[in-house]
C-alpha cells in the first residue's frame, strides 16, 4: 500500500494567515491526490483533486499544488470557517489510502 | 442534488456480521461514471477506505479486509450495501459511504458522503 504521510499533524493559525499543509506519498503517484476537509462530527469534504483541481463551490482561497510524491495545501487566507481536520488522499494505487490528518486550530 | 444516507446495525456483538446500507437519491447507482465506496473513520482516528462497487457489480475489497467484506448493488432499491464479517472492537467506527468520480481512469475522488453511521461493536 501507498503510505501518506502529512506535516504537521497539527496547526495553529491567526485569522488572515497563509496556511500550508504538507503531504507526502511513500511513492510516485502523479498527481493522483484529493485534498479533504473535515469538521467536528461532520463527513469529509472534498476540496481539491488532481492535486490542482479546485473541487466545484470551495472558496478560492483552497490552492493544491505538487506532483510526484510531494503535495501542499495552502489557505491564502484563513477564515474562522475554515477551522477542520485536512486529509490528503492518493488514488494512483489501490487500495486508496489517506494520510493521518492535520488538525487546524485558530490562535 | 445527490444525496447518500447510511443505515444498519449501530450496535454488533464480536465475531458477528456487520451490515449497512447507502440509499442514494438524486442519481442513478447504474450511471455510468462512478463508483460506490465505503470508508471508516474509528473514534479520534484517521480515514481508511474499505472497499467500492462499481455501477457494472465489480467490486474491489482492500486487501487488509478482503477475506471479511462483501459489497453489493440492490438497483431496484438504488442502493449498495456492505457486510463485515467476524467483527471485533478494532471494527469499531463511523462508517460512510461515499461515491466516487471517474477521472482519468480512476475511480478514487469521492466527492459526495453519507452522514456517517457509527456502528460499536460489544458485547
């Protein structure tokens, strides 16, 4: 299996921050990675695919980029929305494997 | 607008069978084009993928789960379901269900989700 692996598992950010969140894959995989957010209780929501890809509706403050084994996901702006677990996920292998999640706080 | 609901068992004893449903409204399961997936999440923990059908009654089981899970279609119901067998605690999660995009010949971004369902498996 492809193991993600994301830094830093958690992260704590003042209103108007440049976020980034990093992944890393355990191997080549294109560009076949999906970016997630999650809040408390709620399902996974997907934002970027295609490691670039701005999924339909998300603000465009989301930017994905990388390709190969190394991925990022910056937030130009933080906004107090946007507090959330942040899973990568690669799809260039089966099975589908997801990295362990960042963790989000607002300072 | 798409929208997935799970249902089944919310409390499974050990070494028994798990089942759950996804009832999806808002498109048909037998469109072409997509998957359905099932992925658990256990308490506090991370996201694992569990196995997708695909609209033809393919199926793909993670291979950590492969010998347990059972995935199918019920097209009158336009619905899939899934069955883990021989549960035990570590079994224990919020199971979603989730449909997944063809893209590039993938069938990996899954961009609608199901609420979730937690299923506790004790005695």
């Amino acid at each position: 299996d492809i193991q993600m692996t994301q830094s830093p598992s958690s992260l704590s950010a003042s209103v108007g921050d440049r976020v980034t969140f990093t992944c890393q894959a355990s191997q080549d995989i294109n560009y076949y990675l999906n970016w997630y957010q999650q809040k408390p209780g709620k399902a996974p929501k997907l934002l970027i695919y295609d490691a670039s890809n701005l999924e339909t509706g998300v603000p465009s403050r989301f930017n994905g980029g990388g390709s190969g084994a190394d991925f990022t996901l910056t937030i130009s702006s933080l906004q107090p929305e946007d507090i959330a677990t942040y899973y990568c996920q690669q799809y260039e292998n089966l099975p589908y494997t997801f990295g362990q999640g960042t963790k989000l706080e607002i300072k | 607008q798409l929208q997935l609901q799970e249902s089944g068992s919310g409390l499974v004893k050990p070494s028994q069978t798990l089942s759950l449903t996804c009832a999806v409204s808002g498109d048909s399961i037998s469109s072409a084009g997509y998957s359905w997936s099932w992925i658990r999440q256990p308490p506090g923990q991370g996201l694992e993928w569990i196995a997708y059908i695909y609209h033809g009654g393919s199926t793909y089981y993670n291979p950590s789960l492969k010998s347990r899970v059972t995935m199918s279609l019920d097209r009158s119901k336009n619905q899939f379901s899934l069955k883990l067998s021989s549960v035990t605690a570590a079994d224990t999660a919020v199971y979603y269900c989730a449909r997944g995009r063809d893209y590039d010949d993938t069938l990996g971004i899954f961009d609608h989700w199901g609420l979730g369902a937690l299923v506790t498996v004790s005695s």
